[in-house]
C-alpha cells in the first residue's frame, strides 16, 4: 500500500475512511521504484512516530524537522500510533531492532538505481550460496540454498558493511533486551492486537473480497495499471513480478489475462479471467496463513525479554463486531493509557524448547534439503514426498517379486528386476 495505484487490488483504505483519521504511509512511492525496502518503511514510519525516539536509535542521524512539521509527528502531538497491516515483518521492523543499515543515510525518497542485492538475485542460487559460504560460513549453514532472497541480502550485508551477516545478528541478540530473534523491543509500553477468524469464516470472508473488488472495478485498474507501467516491460521481454508493486498478489495473477486480451477470442479470455480471478483467490487465502503462522510463531512464540502481550480478538462472526472486538479492544487499549490490567488475558503460547529450527535434513527419496524440524515433519507428511515413498514401496516390492522368480529358475528375470532403480 506504500506504492501509488493499485488502490483496488492492495485493498487500501478508502478516502472516506481516511478523513475519520489521519493516516499514513500509503500512496507515496512511484510504482516504478523497484528497490523500496523495508528499511525504508522503518526510517521513514520511526520518524513519523517519534521524532525524538527516531534520533536516539542507535547509529543513525536525522535532521531537524522543518518549521511546521511537528504536527506531522504522532507522540509530539500527544497521539497514539496504531500500527495496522498484515505484512507482519514491517511491523516487527518498528517494534524491535531486527534490521541491518546498509546504506550511508536514511533515504526517504528512493530513487531508480542499482540494487546490489538485486544483481545478486540475478546468479545462480547454488553460486550465491557459494559465496556466502566463503564468508558467512554460520549463515550459509542456516540458509538453504533455494532461498536466494535470504541468501542474496546476507552477501550484501558482508560487501556493504565488510562484517559477516552473523555477526552482526549475533550483535543485536547481546544487547540489553535483545533475544534469539534479535535486538531490544523499542518501545516498551506497547501491545498487539491480533484479530483472528475460524479458518471456514476466513476462507469465505476472502472469497468474497476477492468478487468485491471486480465488481468494484478491479479489472479496470488492472487494465490502465498494466498499461501504463508494464506493458512495454512485457513486450521487450523484461517484466519483473519479484519486486517493487508488481509482486503484489493480485497484478501477476492476471499476467495472461492482461497480455492476451483483444489477442484472442471471447471465450479465451473469459477462461484466462477466470483463472486470475481463482488465483488471486487461493493466493489470497494461502497469504492469511501465512500472516497467522508468523504472528504464532514470531510474536506469541517469540523468544527472549521484552515481548509485547499480544490479545487475541474473535472476528468470525462480523454481526458480533462490537462485543467481540471493537468493545474488548477499546478496554485494552484504554487500560494500557491508564496504566491499568487490562480486563482481558494476553494469548501465550509455550515455545518447543526441543525444537531446532536450524537442523538441516537430506531427503534422498525426494532430493531436497529441508532446514528446521518443523519443516521436515511437514515435508514427511506433504503429498510430494508421500507420492515418492509409494513409488519406492511398489518398485521394492516389484524387485522382490522379480527375486522370487528368479530363485525359482527365471534368472533373466532376476537379473532384469535387480535393476531397477530405487532413490
């Protein structure tokens, strides 16, 4: 939402709604700007916090505000900031102290310009890897190899800065409040409200957004969009979904749709449309688990000091939305002003202490490293590796039943069944 256009498909808050309360960070960066990272969310979002809380992080400079922008500034203005999204790694970024500087200064206007960590993206992931073996053998070792996103920034951290990846995560953890995760919590009289929805009501809810936007025009904002920023990447052969807006769920989904559209018949792109309009759909859905499975695993999971109390709020019902969630949220938040308990009891979660989230397992059956025991619990029950363990099954099976015959006098067949290959 920090891109401009796209309003439809980012689900953006509506003018309407934006004049109830002042908001930010939305609609501010040109949609061709393809190296806007989270670093730049967080220098830019800390400011408009608080000034002074901005000043004061460690190894950063900013300057004075200009005459007539304090107003811009949240607590200066005796305001309460509320943090609201789902892309759940920003909103860590302005609670703790996760990420790593790169750059020589904030920059609150990014320009088009080279990315390192983009021209690193660009080589294999097997040499990256490589690479960042040679000079972050620890972070090598708790990366996999596929993840070339990871892998890529952890090499630009050692070429940028000349200090290992690791090391400087090891840096953050030592700190005063630091933990597994990272470094100290920056602002210690905060809390998390987590609106959650039984997975059926969820699914349903997002099926219908989904048919909410086209009636809304989706698709002619897809249509001018794609006109107007991509249509020519498309024809030179160099459109890029993995960065800047254009990885937003939604755009590459009608990717075909988009490029063949008054190319072929009728019927074709009523087909394509409906096959964007089911993606976008699923997209849509495996993206809120994610969102759940980090706020479990990052925020009520979260090891270490200083972690916010996070307060579940039931939203399966919307007709119950005022006792279910607008009234509890209000006597949490007005109990957190007040310096009181607040009437309801933060979620916990108790963390596996067993669990090792950096084990690294081969499975030769599938030919794949899996890191993390969870991941590989899960990859031992996942329909690919199922599959190929009922492959090797029928083939053992078939090698046995070739070695019966073969000790019964049909050596041909014996000696053709032992061949055959088993992963």
């Amino acid at each position: 939402q920090v891109y401009k256009g796209l309003d439809i498909i980012t689900n953006k808050v509506s003018p309407q709604e934006q004049h109830l309360c002042r908001h930010h960070m939305i609609s501010f960066v040109d949609p061709l700007i393809s190296n806007y990272t989270v670093v730049d969310f967080r220098d830019k979002a800390v400011p408009l916090i608080s000034f002074h809380a901005a000043a004061c992080l460690a190894q950063q400079e900013w300057a004075s505000p200009l005459p007539g922008q304090r107003e811009q500034y949240i607590f200066a203005r005796d305001k309460i900031p509320i943090v609201v999204g789902g892309t759940n790694y920003y909103i860590e970024s302005l609670l703790w102290k996760v990420l790593i500087n790169t750059k020589e200064k904030p920059s609150a206007a990014p320009r088009p310009a080279s990315d390192r960590k983009v021209e690193l993206e660009q080589l294999d992931g097997a040499e990256l890897h490589r690479r960042l073996g040679q000079v972050d053998p620890e972070m090598a070792a708790k990366l996999h190899p596929h993840d070339k996103r990871k892998v890529a920034r952890s090499l630009q951290v050692f070429e940028e800065t000349g200090i290992p990846h690791s090391e400087i995560l090891h840096q953050q953890q030592e700190e005063e409040g630091g933990g597994p995760l990272g470094g100290p919590l920056k602002y210690p009289h905060s809390c998390i409200l987590w609106l959650h929805a039984d997975q059926a009501a969820l699914d349903a809810r997002l099926e219908k957004r989904v048919d909410d936007m086209v009636a809304a025009g989706l698709l002619d904002e897809l249509r001018d969009f794609h006109r107007r920023y991509n249509q020519e990447k498309v024809a030179e052969n160099r459109q890029d979904y993995q960065h800047g807006i254009f990885q937003s769920i939604g755009f590459k989904e009608f990717h075909e749709y988009l490029v063949s559209e008054g190319n072929c018949s009728p019927e074709t792109s009523a087909l394509l449309l409906e096959k964007g309009i089911q993606a976008l759909k699923q997209v849509t859905k495996r993206y809120a688990r994610r969102q759940n499975k980090w706020v479990r695993n990052r925020f009520l999971k979260r090891p270490g000091p200083n972690v916010p109390p996070v307060y579940g709020l039931e939203v399966s019902d919307v007709q119950r939305w005022e006792e279910d969630v607008l009234k509890p949220a209000l006597d949490i938040v007005e109990s957190f002003i007040q310096g009181r308990q607040p009437p309801a009891e933060p979620l916990r979660m108790e963390q596996d202490e067993k669990e090792n989230k950096r084990s690294r397992r081969v499975c030769e059956l599938c030919d794949r490293l899996i890191i993390g025991d969870r991941e590989w619990a899960a990859h031992t029950r996942s329909k690919s590796h199922l599959h190929h363990l009922k492959k090797r099954r029928k083939l053992e099976a078939s090698g046995r039943a070739g070695g019966t015959a073969g000790d019964s006098g049909d050596a041909e067949s014996s000696d053709e069944d032992g061949s055959l290959p088993v992963p």
